[in-house]
C-alpha cells in the first residue's frame, strides 16, 4: 500500500508503490537541469583535491560531523558534460520520474572535446538531503567514478531496506577518504549512516515531533518534545528539533 510522507524538504513524498520504488532504487545502484532537485536547494559541491565541501553561493564549509537526512525520493540518474574544466551542460532525471532513463548523450555531442583533458560526458548522480542542523537543503551531484560508487553503495541500502519494509530514511554525514592515484593525493566522498527512519519518524521530523536523540539512541517511538534552549539549538538543532 502507498502512503504520503510529510518530510522536511517541503510538501509531501508520494510513498505510492514501494516494490516498483525499490525496483528503481536497485536499478540505479547498479548504474555505473537539475532533474527532480527541488528550487529550495542549494548546490553542494565536493573538491577531490582538497577533501571540502561547500554549500551554496556562500561556499559555507559542511563538518564532517554535521547529520543530514537523505530525501529517498529524489534520487537521480544521468550524465554531465565537462568542457573547459566546467560542467558545460547536464542530463539529470529523477529515477521515479517519467523521464527515466534519460538518452545516452553521443560521444561528440556538444563537442569537440580534449579527451586528455577529461573533456566528455561522464555518468553522474545526484541526491536532495537536508542538514539536521541548520535546516539548509542541498542538491549533490557527482560525476567521479568513486563518488558515483559510493552513492550507489547507500542507494542500494535504501532499496534493499525499502523492498523488506525496515526503515529506508538515512540520516547521514558528508565525509571524505584519501586516496592515491598516479601518484597524487586525491579524496572520494563517503557518506557513514547514523542511524535510519521509518515513514513515520520521517512525518514526525517534520512536524516538529520527534526528538532525534531518542531515535539515534535507539529509541522506537517519537518522543514527546520540548521547547529548545536557545543556546543549547546552536549546537545540537539536529537533534533538539525546532518544536517551539
């Protein structure tokens, strides 16, 4: 049976058919405009030279400690085209969306490239999430090799959690790993799972309801919330939800 998800990215999550969700969830873990990324987000941006990542037009610095919630329904699958060391146009669609799967770009499409320059198009894939403690919303998208292997790694969780019913909601860090390739220090995104929602956590979240630290904790059940400290917000707002 389907159900609508209250969520904290705005509006509702149609939870319409959760074998065909996991279906396609599945699909594009196994896959090798900015689609169904909502207008509120802001882009977030990885350097794999530097291990950083920087959120919006302020580049505000994302810790590595800061919890996110993953928005499962907006999963995407496409490809980017890099030309003159910046994306130069992109293919993105939503992998629940009627526009799925999008046209495989020809390889001289928008060219000609410097292929010794990594001009092409590369497979990509993006995700919409939300920081549990600053309320800001962000579209990632990566394009690497390692970054599109280990948000397939996460996606194939959800859909696994999906198909069997358990909780498929992941609150989650952007993290980084080093690693060497020819000779040069470079880093690939990792994103270590806290813990996960059920739908109905999900709803609670975003209605103020649920305190996280009783969900992270091991809790099974919302707990009834109370107005936040104002000092004690600044640091812990993910888990003291705004419930004032």
């Amino acid at each position: 049976m389907g159900n609508e998800v209250a969520n904290p990215f705005g509006g509702s999550v149609a939870m319409v058919d959760r074998e065909e969700m996991a279906k396609r969830a599945a699909a594009s873990a196994q896959s090798g405009a900015r689609g169904g990324a909502p207008d509120s987000s802001e882009y977030l941006n990885f350097s794999g030279k530097r291990g950083v990542y920087q959120l919006g037009q302020d580049k505000a610095q994302v810790q590595n400690d800061e919890l996110w919630l993953l928005n499962i329904a907006s999963f995407e699958d496409g490809y980017v085209c890099w030309k003159g060391g910046k994306p130069a146009a992109q293919r993105m669609a939503n992998i629940f969306g009627a526009g799925y799967p999008v046209a495989v770009p020809s390889d001289d499409e928008g060219g000609p490239f410097d292929k010794g320059r990594g001009e092409g198009w590369s497979f990509a894939k993006g995700w919409v999430s939300k920081s549990l403690d600053t309320d800001r919303q962000a579209y990632f998208r990566v394009n690497s090799v390692s970054g599109v292997s280990e948000m397939a790694d996460l996606i194939e969780e959800v859909a696994q959690r999906m198909a069997g019913g358990e909780p498929c909601w992941p609150v989650f860090s952007y993290d980084n790993e080093e690693f060497e390739a020819q000779g040069y220090k470079n880093f690939k995104p990792k994103f270590p799972v806290s813990g996960w929602l059920t739908d109905e956590q999900v709803t609670a979240y975003a209605k103020g309801d649920l305190d996280l630290d009783d969900v992270l904790g091991g809790e099974e059940k919302p707990a009834v919330t109370k107005a936040p400290d104002p000092a004690e917000q600044q640091t812990t707002g993910r888990r003291r939800r705004r419930s004032a």
